[in-house]
C-alpha cells in the first residue's frame, strides 16, 4: 500500500499575515479589519482608490506603522526582525534619497547593509542605472530617481519585495524592464507586493488582486476573477439616424451609456436582455460587440457599487 501525501493551503508556508489588523488616524480608519495571507511566489497586486489605505497596509507590513488593533506577521515573526534579517526588500512612495552621493555610493550602502547582499554592478545593471552610476542622486530626473529606489529595494537576496507605485514616474521602456525583472525574481520564488494605479499592470503581471476600499478588502483573487464578479459586460455598437439618448437610457439592465456620434457604448448586469431591448425599440445595431469588462472597468464598478451601499 502506498501512501500520498496530499498537499493543503495550510502546508504552505506563510510569507505575511495579517489578522484582523485596524490602523486609524485620528477618526479615519485608513485600515479596517483587515486579514490576509500571503504566499510564496506569488505576485500580488494591492489595488484600492486615492485613500483606501493601500500605503497605510504597506506601511504595516514593513513596520514602519504599528497597528491599533490586530497582528501583522513577516515570515513567522514581527516585520522589523524580518526586515533586521534581510528578508523584506521595499521601495516606498514617499522614499527620500541620500541627495550628495553617487548613485553607485548609494547602491553600494544599501548592498553594504543587506545581510545577503548582490553585487553592486548586478543591483545597477538590473536597475538599469549603470549608465548613472557616477552622477549624484539630486541630479535624477523622476524615473530615474524611481530606477535608483527600485536597485535598494532589490540590493540583497530578499524573500518579499514591496513596493508602492513603482512605476510611477517611469516610461515605457523602463515600465517593461521593470516588471521583466519582477517576473524573474517571482519566478525565482520570491513574493512580490505591489500598489498600483495602472490596472492593465496589475492585470498584466499580477497573479493575484486584492481591492481595498475604506481599509476593507472588497476584493481577492485573479484579474479573471475579479473582472467576473463585477458581473457587468461591455455592449457597442452603431446606430444610422437619429440617436435617442432618451430611450436607450431607459433599457433594462443599464448601468453606464456613453453615445459618441453614432457609436454607442454600454455597460449592462444583463447583456441578454440589454441587447434585446435594443431591438425591441425598432433599432437596427451595426458592428455589435458584447464583452466582459477590463479590470479597471470591473475595479470601477466594485467599488462604486460598495460607494452606492454606503449612500
Ligand atoms: N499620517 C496620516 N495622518 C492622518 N491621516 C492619514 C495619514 N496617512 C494617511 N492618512 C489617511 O488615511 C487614509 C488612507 O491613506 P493611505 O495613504 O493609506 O491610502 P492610499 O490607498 O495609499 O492612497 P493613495 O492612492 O492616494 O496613495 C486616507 O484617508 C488618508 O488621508
């Protein structure tokens, strides 16, 4: 007989927790009970309009915030231990930057810092700053002011790597190099967390979203996932004649309408019936498309309909 062993959610090892954490300041509850778990190796996007608590989460998890209520735990133990240990890499939002030194004296420091450091010219060359190696920090434009803060948060061999809005500030070319490098280190087994306001990065990269709104998770699984839920789906098409706005703002199941020209665009909870109401008024679409929402059309409607609960 042969026995096999069967792998459990709870096998795995847990890289953060956070258990029924709360953070408030002054009567603002930045974060709301909130509890979470995160695994190896995945890549998590943190999602969340202007002031749903995403850098107050991501100033916990490092530390930097104590929370009022609730536990947060980094590998097994407090975020600051983690950190001493050289486990957590973070590139911060708000993050100033040593202004007189070189680029390469500041990468240097860091590595100097890390209890596992990289070498200093793998840090820059995967950074992408070798090329301002030897220009002073203060002298960076913003993205490359961005770059420098991404080789700190990447300086040592770190199991987490957090990072708030790091692409802000960066162009194309830099955004691709950036979440290339992302995708190795995941691959390599690290987590990496991020907070973002680009949805198509989030839905590009992120093998999981979590949506924040008033420091409450709304929202936790796959973009794929997420965008389901938001159960709604994209209706086009174009009309010849006379548009009536009126009449289709009253078809059943709408909850957007957009008429530009003769192009009409429509976000409906039921296509089917959306659809066939059009044709109900006697109207004749051309060039019809139904299709499911992006995640920032889904991240809208999810927290517009929590805004609407709360109305
Ligand atoms: N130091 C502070 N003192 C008082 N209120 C604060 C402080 N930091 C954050 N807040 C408030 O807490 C809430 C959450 O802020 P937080 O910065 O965590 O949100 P966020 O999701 O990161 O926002 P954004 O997308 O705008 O960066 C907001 O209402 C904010 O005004």
């Amino acid at each position: 007989m042969t026995t096999t062993a069967v792998a459990t959610a709870t096998d795995v090892p847990v890289v953060a927790g956070f258990e029924q954490v709360s953070k408030a300041y002054g009567s603002v509850r930045a974060v709301d009970g909130l509890s979470l778990t995160l695994r190896p190796g995945e890549t998590v996007a943190l999602l969340g309009p202007n002031g749903a608590g995403k850098s107050t989460t991501l100033d916990l998890l490092l530390g930097l915030k104590q929370p009022d209520e609730g536990r947060v735990t980094v590998f097994g133990t407090g975020p600051r231990e983690a950190i001493v240990a050289g486990r957590v890499g973070a590139m911060l939002q708000s993050g100033g930057l040593m202004e007189d030194v070189t680029v390469a004296e500041l990468v240097g420091l860091a590595c100097s810092l890390h209890p596992r450091p990289h070498p200093v010219s793998d840090v820059l060359a995967r950074a992408g700053v070798t090329q301002i190696a030897d220009r002073k920090v203060n002298k960076l434009s913003g993205g490359q002011a961005q770059r420098v803060r991404f080789a700190l948060a990447t300086a040592g061999d770190s199991d987490l790597i957090v990072l708030d809005e790091p692409t802000t500030g960066m162009d194309v070319s830099a955004r691709q190099a950036f979440w290339a490098t992302m995708r190795e280190q995941a691959d390599q087994g690290r987590t990496v967390l991020f907070a973002t306001h680009y949805l198509e990065e989030a839905d590009a990269i992120a093998d999981r979203v979590l949506v924040l709104h008033r420091g409450r998770l709304l929202a936790d699984g796959t973009a794929a996932e997420i965008k389901a839920r938001a159960g709604a789906r994209r209706v086009s098409f174009d009309l010849t004649g006379a548009v009536d706005e009126t009449a289709l703002a009253a078809l059943p199941a709408l909850t957007s309408l957009d008429v530009s020209g003769q192009t009409v665009r429509i976000q409906s909870s039921d296509a089917d019936a959306t659809v066939h109401a059009v044709y109900g008024l006697g109207l004749y679409p051309r060039n019809l498309e139904v299709a499911g929402l992006g995640l920032e059309q889904a991240f809208v409607a999810i927290t517009e309909a929590e805004e609407a609960k709360r109305a």
